[in-house]
C-alpha cells in the first residue's frame, strides 16, 4: 500500500476517527517517507478530545483492520523524547 492510499484510507474514516475522539491524524515514519516495505506498520500521531485511555489499544486494533496494515498510534503528548519528536513532527502528514 502506498502513501497516498494510507492517507485516502484515513481522510475517508475522518467521521468514524472523529466519533472516536480523535480529531487529528497525521502519517509518519517509513509510510509518511515513501519508504514502506511490506513489514512496515502505519505510524500515526494523533490528537485527542479526550484522554483515550484503554481505548487506544482497541482504537490501533480497529484501524489496523480498516487500513489492512498493522497501526502503530501515538498521541503528541507521548511523544516526550526529542530527537524522536523532532523527526515525528518534520515528516508528518496530515489526513
């Protein structure tokens, strides 16, 4: 699956992402830099209304199966390393 299929993908669940509390989604990593192989997992940065708690880890299950592709979500409040921050954040994209 290529970039521009993961984000159509996501653009067309924005009502259902929206219903779930999640009110922003942007790619990053290897999908977000074209450089997906067939292992690759779909990293996602999210914003929440919400805290998600629990609900997270059914939240990345749902969207892996919608996407067909494993789901590796995270909130911009987890993302408290840096360098990690910095990279995440320069090559995200939004949905």
């Amino acid at each position: 699956m290529s970039r521009h299929e993961i984000l159509a993908k996501l653009r067309a669940l924005k009502p259902w992402l929206e219903q779930q509390g999640i009110v922003r989604v942007r790619l990053f990593g290897s999908y977000a830099r074209d450089e997906a192989g067939p292992d690759s997992d779909v990293d996602l940065l999210v914003e929440t209304s919400r805290p998600l708690g629990l609900d997270h880890f059914r939240l990345e299950a749902d969207l892996s199966a919608k996407l067909g592709a494993t789901v590796q979500m995270v909130t911009d409040a987890a993302l408290t390393n840096r360098i990690v921050r910095r990279h995440a954040l320069a090559e995200a994209i939004d949905a």
